[in-house]
C-alpha cells in the first residue's frame, strides 16, 4: 500500500480510525517527494519571502490564502509557516485546490501554497508570484526559486510517498522489496514519470521510513492542533 503524508495528517486529525498506521504496517522504503509553491497574488507588495512576511505583519489578519481544505498538506504548511514567523494571514478553506487557485488569480485571496505543477502554468502567465518553495533546499524543478527555509531557518514542509506492507509480513520479504524499489527509483523512465508529477525520487531503509513516520506524526499532531483543523 501507499502511504502518503496525507495518510499522516488523518491518522492525527480522527480520534477513533479502525487501523493504527505506525502498528498495523511493516515500512518497506519512501519513494519520493513533492515541494509545494508558495505563491502570492501580483498585487502583493512582496518579493521576498522576508517582504511577505513583513507585510503580513504590518497588516495582520488582512492578507488571506485559499488551500484545498481543512487538514490539507497545503493548509498545514501555511500554519507552520505563520507559527515560525508570527505573521497573521487568514486562511480560506476551499473544496479543492482548482478554486483556491482559481480566487488566488482573481485576487480574492492573496497567498496559495500549492503542488509545483498546478502553479506552474498560472506563474509563466504572470498571474502568481511564486516566492519560495517548501523544501529544506532549493528544488530542481524550479532551480532558481529560494527555499523558504533560507529566510526562515528549519522551515520545511513537503508531501512524500512511501511503501508498507500488512504487520508481520516476513522480513525477507520487505527487504527483497526495499532492494528492488531501489532499483527501480534509479530508472530513467520513472524518474521521468516522477518528475512530471513535480516529484523528486527518493528511497531509504525499512529503519529510516518507520523513523521518519514517528517524526512526521509528531510534526503533524502539532500543526494540527496549533491550526485548529477539523475533518470537513
């Protein structure tokens, strides 16, 4: 099965689900990544990720940004944003990430963080300012755009895609699987496919994934409660 950081913020926000997602699967590998844009309406007096996050200062509460819902990766990555910096920016929880987009070029709301392909063509229109990625570093997919963590350090925020298995499958098993994912991850033809997805391979041990699952958790039951995100 694929567990995604959706998966995550789910297994934080319902109180009562009928699995467990740390116990009731065996981690086998991560398979990728996906920065998030965040990006700006032209009419924002803003360059920088550091002049953002002035301005939303000098006028708190009234700069406001669309995501996709309530509990949305793109939702989460703004309140951690906005918790690191202490700007005040009002979020406006939309159906979907087409109409956040959508109000986002029209102005009604000003700020949109979002998957890099779906910014992509509304930024070489000139309908978005894109200010910063999500990630820990900059991203090739849009090389010359700074991380947010470069004004705002230990910031990061991205999606990720993971591989499990049911709980006690045999360990020969998961790691046959770990090393044929491995090799799969190297091939040009999905790194390709990937890549057309605004996602960035990436594989680890059966140790690392089920470390960085218990991280993310923690990180998630954070933002949620700080955010006050409900399930819709």
């Amino acid at each position: 099965m694929i567990v995604t950081s959706q998966a995550v913020i789910v297994s934080v926000m319902y109180e009562k689900l009928p699995y467990h997602l740390l116990k009731d699967f065996s981690p086998i590998s991560l398979l990728a990544t996906t920065p998030f844009i965040l990006a700006v309406h032209p009419s924002v007096p803003a360059a920088s990720i550091k002049e953002l996050i002035a301005y939303a200062k000098s006028k708190p509460g009234e700069l406001r940004y669309g995501s996709g819902g309530s509990g949305s990766p793109p939702h989460l990555s703004a309140e951690i944003f906005k918790s690191m910096t202490g700007a005040n920016i009002l979020h406006i929880p939309y159906k979907g990430v087409t109409p956040a987009m959508m109000d986002t070029v029209a102005g009604q709301v000003q700020m949109l963080i979002s998957v890099i392909p779906a910014v992509l063509p509304t930024l070489k229109a000139g309908k978005v300012k894109a200010l910063g990625v999500t990630s820990a570093q900059r991203t090739p997919f849009v090389p010359d755009l700074p991380a947010i963590a470069e004004t705002v350090p230990g910031y990061e925020f991205i999606g990720w895609y993971s591989l499990v298995a049911p709980a006690k499958t045999p360990a020969a098993i998961l790691s046959k699987l770990n090393a044929e994912i491995a090799k799969i991850l190297k091939a040009p033809e999905f790194r390709e496919r990937l890549a057309a997805l605004g996602a960035e391979p990436i594989n680890s041990t059966q140790q690392e994934l089920a470390a960085y699952m218990q991280v993310q958790t923690e990180k998630m039951r954070k933002a949620v409660q700080e955010s006050g995100a409900r399930p819709d």
